[in-house]
C-alpha cells in the first residue's frame, strides 16, 4: 500500500528502536490500547512484521466500542477535503477491506449508493460534490430522474448521484473474523482491563491498569499505541501529552438511528442519502446486509457521557426530513433504533479535522479523532501506522 505523499507525516519522534524491537522476558514490543477495528487492524499489521502485540480493551470483549454502534457503510470518499487522510485511507481502505471480505466471504452489497436531490435548486450541490468525489479520485455517475426511477422506483428526485463503490458490511462478522486473524498470528488479547497509567521510563512505557475484578494488572512496553475511541484523548493525556495546547481535546458528538417498517423497507435497495450539512451527511436510509433499514444518523454534540438512549419526540424530525424524498413513509412506519457517538475533533460548527495520527511522545503513537470513516478505512490506516512508524 502506498500512502500519497502529499501527506505530510509530522511526526518528530518516528520510533527509533524499531529494528530491535524484540520480545524480551519482561518487556513487550507494542502494547495496542482498544480492541475496537482500528487497533485490532494496526494490531494485524504489526504482527505480520514480526512484532510482539498486545492489546488492551476495558471491556470484556472486542468490538464494542464506536466500532458496534454506527452505519456499516463500506464508504467511498466522496465529501473529505482533497488529500485529507480520511480522503485518502477511505479510498484505499473500501478496496482494501473489501477484498478482505470478499476473500473471508463476509456479507457486503454490491448495489451502491444513491445521494439525491429532489428540488432544481439541489442539482449545483450535487455536481459540486461529484467534482470533489473526482478530486478523491471517486467516480460518482449523474443520474436524471428516470436513471433513478429504475434502481429505486419509489423516490422523488429531480437527479441523483449514484455511487458504485459504495457498499454495506456486515460489521459484526468482520470484528470477530478480524480478531480471530489476531489470534492466530500469535497475538494476545487482555479484555476486562482498563488502562489507567501510563509513565514512561528511560526506555519504555508502564502501562498500568484496572481489571474488571478488581485486579492491578501492569506491564512494561517499548510502544503504545492508543487507539482508544472516544477516550483517546483522556490516554493521549494520562501519558503526558497537552490536549488543550495540542489541540486534540475530542467533542462527543451523537447520532441516533430510528428503525423503518419492514413493510417499507423493502421498497429501498441501497443506502439513499440527501445532500449533506455542515456536520453530518443528513438523515439516510441504510438497508443493512440483511435488508433491516436504518434511518439516520442524525447529529448533535453533547456532553461526555455515554448514554446511548433515543428521543422518541424526535420521530416528527427524521420523518420530515425523509419524506421529500421517499414519499412512502408514514410516522407510524419508524421507531427508535440505536445510537452511537462519535469522537470528533472538529468544535460545533467548526472547521474540518482530519485523523490525528502522530507520535506525540517517544514511543507513543496517538490515534484520535477516529470518526467515520475509521471502520472504511481502518485496513489502510493500519498500514498507514505500520509503514509511517516501523519502516525504514
Ligand atoms: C453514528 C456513527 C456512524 C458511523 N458510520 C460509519 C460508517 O458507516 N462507515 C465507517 O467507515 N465509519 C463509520 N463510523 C465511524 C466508525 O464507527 C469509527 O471510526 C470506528 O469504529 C472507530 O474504531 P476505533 O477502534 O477507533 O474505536 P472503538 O471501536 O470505540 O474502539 C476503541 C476501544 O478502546 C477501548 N478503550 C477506551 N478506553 C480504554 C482504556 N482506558 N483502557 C482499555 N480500553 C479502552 C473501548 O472500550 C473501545 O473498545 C461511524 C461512527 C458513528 C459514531
């Protein structure tokens, strides 16, 4: 995999032992915080070059962080800024991991996606964001009213883009085909342990933490890696690194999901968007693998509290801003689904931020602001770790 290199690498420390990271009796090579899709990927990468890994998760299984709570979309890259590295490592990561599950035979559609527009006035924003798909190197296809009406015969369109590489996974199966490849390339797994220190010695890390019994556990690591989800930020500073002067503080911002009928969810055959906003890519429909469709995610900043519960009074909202475009529905059609949150870099209504991946301190890579699409990308971005920290 070859990272563009138009994107600039700023780290300073770039792990200067790696060549003799080794096990030894009391040390570990790389000690992974979070066992969610990012850090069983890097953790995948890392021990096909012959590392020793570790990874450490606070809950007691893998996979149930962010990476079990958000759309499943396999996406394309079509809205990030041009050379931005979520541009970039979505793009490698949907063929990539699509690969992947075409050879592990894991569910995927090949049907594509829809981004509608069903007034005149939506036709400007739809070309301007098949220019910027282009700019991604994304091919998205025009399509007029009638082009839609055969792919989806129940939308109100004026036009839409359709894009091919577009798919929907079946999330659950991949984490576990995933984790059970990080296995078996010899890696080890400490679930129920929360990491609550980390001090850096003359040549390591002590990485200390809370089993979920109530047991210390501690261990001694020449590289962490924190790929913490929505705590990456709280890691990054229990090591020592200034997220207010850095910058790096994360804001929680949630979706919720409602559910559609199944009734009208056979009407749709592929995810169908509308034109994004500021902050989000406005309320979609998600047909999963198994054809159960999705409405949503919407998106508000809160505070940080993982509390994944879902405002039925906000029926009236997610029907408004669906039945322009599939006229079909009905109030009655949807529900309260699920929630997830995602941890954002980007303030309210600010500007766009990209992934943070950096060395901040020796020996210490942070991963944060791991948002969508982390899960797309999350086999280039692995690679993208493995080949900016531990190469010549
Ligand atoms: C609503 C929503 C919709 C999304 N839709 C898509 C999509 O359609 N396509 C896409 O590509 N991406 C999507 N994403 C983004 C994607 O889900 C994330 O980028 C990805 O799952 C991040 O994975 P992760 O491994 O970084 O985080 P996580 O899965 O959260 O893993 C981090 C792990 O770290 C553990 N942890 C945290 N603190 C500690 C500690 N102190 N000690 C030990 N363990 C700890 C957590 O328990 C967790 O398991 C969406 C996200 C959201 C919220």
């Amino acid at each position: 995999l070859q990272v563009d290199e138009n994107v600039e690498n700023s780290n300073n420390f770039l792990i200067p032992h790696f060549m003799e990271l080794k096990m030894s009796e009391n040390t570990i090579d790389i000690t992974i915080v979070g066992a969610g899709i990012v850090g069983v990927t890097i953790a995948i990468e890392l021990l096909k070059k012959g590392f020793e890994v570790i990874i450490i998760e606070k809950e007691v299984r893998w996979g149930r962080g962010i990476s079990s709570r958000n759309s499943e979309v396999l996406h394309a890259g079509i809205y990030y800024p041009e050379n931005s590295l979520k541009a970039i490592l979505c793009r490698q990561g949907n063929i990539l991991l699509r690969e992947y599950c075409e050879k592990r035979e894991i569910g995927i559609s090949n049907s594509g996606k829809l981004i509608v527009g069903w007034e005149k006035s939506h036709l400007n924003r739809l070309e301007e964001i098949r220019v910027n798909a282009l700019k991604n190197g994304v091919y998205l296809k025009f399509m007029n009213k009638d082009e839609v009406a055969e792919l989806e015969p129940v939308l109100n369109v004026v036009g839409a883009l359709f894009s091919p590489q577009s798919a929907v996974l079946d999330l659950s199966t991949l984490i576990h085909s995933l984790y059970r490849d990080f296995e078996s390339l010899g890696g080890m797994g400490a679930m129920g342990v929360e990491v609550t220190s980390l001090e850096k010695t003359s040549t390591a890390w002590m990485v200390r933490g809370k089993e979920s019994d109530g047991g210390v556990f501690e261990l001694e690591s020449k590289v962490v890696i924190n790929s913490g989800g929505l705590y990456s930020d709280s890691i990054a500073k229990m090591a020592g690194v200034d997220l207010k002067r850095e910058d790096l503080e994360l804001n929680w911002c949630k979706g919720d999901y409602f559910s559609l009928v199944a009734e009208k969810a056979k009407l749709i055959k592929r995810p169908i968007y509308p034109l994004p906003d500021k902050n989000g890519l406005g309320i979609h429909f998600t047909p999963d693998i198994n054809g159960q469709v999705k409405l949503g995610p919407d998106t508000y900043y809160i505070e940080k509290e993982e509390n994944y519960s879902v405002n039925p009074e906000k029926i009236e909202y997610f029907f408004e801003s669906v039945k322009p475009f599939f006229p079909p529905i009905e109030k009655s059609d949807i529900a309260p689904l699920m929630s997830g949150i995602r941890p954002k870099l980007q303030k309210p209504n600010g500007v766009f931020r990209d992934f943070h991946i950096e060395e901040d301190l020796p020996g210490l890579i942070n991963l944060i602001g791991i948002e969508s699409p982390g899960v797309t990308a999350s086999i280039a971005l692995a690679r993208f770790v493995v080949s900016s920290f531990f190469s010549c």
